[in-house]
C-alpha cells in the first residue's frame, strides 16, 4: 500500500499528464460524435456497427483482448430482419492482486437533426464558451450521453499505459450500441457470460446519468421503476350519437374518467389501498443524505415552467421524486381528441398510466392492487360495460448500498478531483441497465456520472463542458487508485 505522499504524487503526474493532453482527449470525441450511431433509425444500422468497430479498435490500442459478439438480429415492424450492432467484452488485466473492475458504456445515440432546433450540426462537436467565459461547453450529440464518459474512462487508463505505471486494477469492459433502443440482445449476453466474463469481476461502473446540480459532483444510488397499465372500458361494437343516445346507457368515457380520477388526490397521494405498504420507512441516516444536497428548488420550477409544485421544501421534493412512488395518468386512446366538436359516444376507450415503484414495491403485488381497485370502483358505478386492466410493462427499481467499497472509493475520488464531498442521489426515472447488471451478476453495481444537470441529454444542443469531460477523466484515473487501496 502506497503512503499517502507518494500517492499524491502519483496523482499529481496523472493529473498533469491528463491537462497537458486534453486537446487530444477532445479531439477523440470530436472523431467519435461525427459517427451518426443513431441504433433507433434503422437506416442508420450501419453507422452503429462502424462506431462498435472504432470503439473496439480503441481497446485494442490500449492493449485489451477484445471480442465483438454477436448478438443477431431485430426484427422490425415491417418483418425485415436488422443485424444488431455487436456488443464490446474487453478485458486488460488478470493480476489476482488487483480488484476487477467493469465498465459498462453505450455508443449509440438519440436521434438529432439541425432542423429539431440545434445551433450547431449535432455530429460535429462545436466548442462554445458559456456565457461565463470559464465554462467552454462540447456541443454535440452523444456528448455526454454517452460518447464522452466512455472515452473519460478510455482516456483515463491510457493515462496510465502512457505514463508506464502498473495497473492499479484489472479491467472489464461491456460496450454496446442499442441502448437508446432498448439495449435488444444485452440481457441474454449477460445471461451467457456471467458465469466465465463476469467470475472475477468484484465491481461495475456504470457513468450513464447526470449530476442534480450543474456544479456539484453527485453519486448515484438508486432509481425507481416503471409499471405501466392500460384500463379499458367497453360498451359494445360501435361509436354512439349523443342525440340517440345520450342520457340513455352507460357511456365509457365516463367509466373510465371515473376510474382514473380514482388513482390519486390532489395531493398526489396515490389512492389505492396498500400500495404504500412495502416502501421502505425512512431512517434518520437516510434523511440527513437529503439535507447536504444542492438543488434549486426555483431553478427546477424555471426549467419545469411550471407555477408551483406539489411540495414546498427541497427535501419533500427530492423525496417525492425518488423515494416514494408516484402515478401518473398519459393519456386515453378511442376519444374524440381533434379540435372542432363532435358529438359522438366512444364504444370503447383505453386509459393509460404508470406508477414509477421504488424499493421492495413487488410487481405483481402492485398489478394485483391496481386491479382489486378498479374492479372495486367499477362495481361500484353497477355499469353493464367490460372492464379490461392489464399491465403491459413492469420495469424493477434498482438501489445500492451506498456503504460498499466502490461508493467509498469514489466518494475520495470526487474529493480528491472536485475538493468535495458528492451529493449522493437516487434517479426518479428508471435505469434499466443497472438493475440489469445487478441481477444478473449479483455484483455491486455504481453510477459513477460525470455529466452536469445542465447536459442536455437527449435534447437538442446536448453538450458536456469540457471541465467535467477533463475532471471527470482525473475522476475515473483517481477511482482507480482509490478502489485499488482499499480493495
């Protein structure tokens, strides 16, 4: 175990050397953002497949054995077959004495085009100054989701080989390009190799997400699932006029705008009974993680464009988001939704809503509720029509212990880098790669990000600054020295 002088010293000539190299580290993802990897355009295929080839190719140069597995083919709605982009294992590194480490990264993209509303084309990153001059913004798509964390955690153990220090971690690397779309194929790779690939792995790191706040480091730990439902509401075979007979049958419309009302109050409270029975009950450790967090509650509202929330105080709000499960109604298919009037009885109307589960929320515990509920409301209306509830989607929550290992080390990571401590945060939508992971290898699963709040993933004009693309390759090269002591 090195002392601590020497360590820094280590870390000072990594740091240096990361600095002094940074216009190369920029121009690398320059090269990776101008590949159109959109994986959701099937058009676009073969652009995934050459940027599964580059990335590949980069993991070789670092000295990695790298296979490119095939994973076959997607059948699209028009019956045509897709070949699925390749998925990355790579490995570099088999010393006992060292952890393993595996990352997980995608290399695929949102679709973006210049005319959606973007200032600069989307496959050429653009550096721009922020309005203040410190801040130099890559704008480019992919940028931050998630071509540039990819590379960060590249450049970071090239930073090593370049510097010829000894590894301080042996490392795993699972790279694909469908993630956007779904990430087909993963799972049942996942599956195959976690006997052999995985055996030795002790952690995996996944940086796929954002900070809360545009300035503060964050880790996350958690994110909620998604069960999605449909409730569908019939009289018979045929739309009805309201002339002929309006006043006269049971409509179900509003049927179902009955059930739906029934959900939640306006307070948000979800109204089914015993939904709230298996969350977790709130510890006092717990709430104190809420209290250090930076998050404004007006700049989220400014950029919600919303009046006002449902909560008044930071800590309710974060709660809300990410500890307690919500509902939320999207929409009703079979009603008259043009403008102009028409004065017609829908025959048949489906309703649409999730609830986003947390923790120890079972899925079919939740469906089985949701169904007793309708059913239970619907009888009581004594209406003729058929009642249909089924839950098409059911998505897990995910949540690490933020005791482990890895949680520690890149705690001292972010201190080291950024001279404080992070925001430990959950994610109020789902990660489906993490729970993923998790399972499957039943190992411990970090988000590790490096993106600001501010990035704009997904949306046009994504970017990640170039100080957390530079910081956060320190952050991944510091995380390496750090789980190497403490492993």
């Amino acid at each position: 175990v090195m002392s601590s002088s020497s360590s820094s010293a280590l870390e000072m000539e990594i740091f240096q050397y990361i600095d002094v190299h940074q216009s190369d580290f920029v121009q690398d993802l320059k090269e990776w953002v101008a590949v159109e990897s959109d994986s959701v355009q099937p058009d676009l295929r073969k652009e995934v497949i050459r940027m599964m080839v580059l990335a590949a190719d980069r993991l070789a140069a670092l000295g990695a054995t790298v296979n490119l597995v095939n994973v076959g083919s997607q059948q699209l709605p028009d019956g045509q077959d897709l070949p699925l982009p390749p998925v990355i294992l790579g490995e570099l590194g088999k010393d006992p004495q060292n952890p393993t480490v595996c990352f997980y990264g995608h290399v695929d993209v949102q679709p973006a085009k210049k005319e959606d509303g973007w200032n600069t084309d989307p496959y050429t990153l653009t550096e721009i100054n922020g309005v203040y001059i410190i801040v130099r913004n890559l704008y480019g798509r992919g940028a931050t989701d998630n071509k540039g964390p990819v590379l960060a955690w590249i450049n970071a153990v090239e930073t090593f080989r370049a510097l010829k220090l000894a590894m301080p971690v042996n490392f795993r690397f699972v790279l694909e390009g469908m993630e956007e779309a779904g990430s087909l194929g993963l799972e049942k790779l996942l599956e195959e190799k976690k006997q052999c690939f995985f055996s030795d792995v002790d952690y995996i790191v996944i940086s796929d997400n954002l900070w809360l706040s545009n300035k503060k480091p964050a880790l996350t730990y958690g994110s909620r699932g998604n069960a999605c439902f449909s409730v569908e509401v019939e009289c018979g075979s045929k739309d009805l006029h309201s002339g002929t007979f309006g006043g006269i049958i049971h409509e179900p419309l509003m049927d179902l705008i009955a059930l739906l009302d029934s959900l939640v109050d306006p307070t948000g409270r979800i109204q089914i009974p015993g939904i709230y029975d298996s969350v977790a009950a709130l510890t006092e450790e717990e709430r104190k993680l809420y209290e250090s967090i930076e998050f404004d509650l007006e700049e989220h509202k400014h950029n919600s464009g919303v009046k006002k929330f449902l909560f008044g105080t930071k800590e309710e709000l974060l709660l809300h988001l990410w500890r307690y499960p919500s509902l939320s109604i999207h929409g009703i298919e079979g009603a008259f939704h043009e403008p102009g009037i028409k004065t017609v009885i829908p025959a048949k109307v489906i309703g649409k809503f999730s609830i986003r589960q947390v923790p120890y929320m079972d899925l079919s515990v939740v469906k089985q509720q949701v169904v007793e509920h309708l059913e239970d409301v619907f009888s009581k209306r004594n209406s003729p029509n058929k009642l249909k509830v089924s839950m098409p989607l059911g998505a897990k929550p995910w949540l690490a212990d933020v005791n482990d290992l890895s949680y520690k080390a890149a705690r001292q990571a972010i201190k080291t880098v950024f001279g404080e401590d992070p925001d430990f945060i959950r994610d109020g939508s789902t990660i489906p790669v993490a729970r993923l992971f998790q399972t499957i290898t039943q190992k411990s699963v970090m988000m590790l990000p490096i993106g600001a709040a501010d990035d704009g993933e997904h949306s046009q004009n994504e970017k990640i600054s170039r100080h957390n693309y530079i910081e956060g390759t320190k952050l991944f090269a510091a995380f390496f020295l750090e789980i190497s002591k403490l492993h």
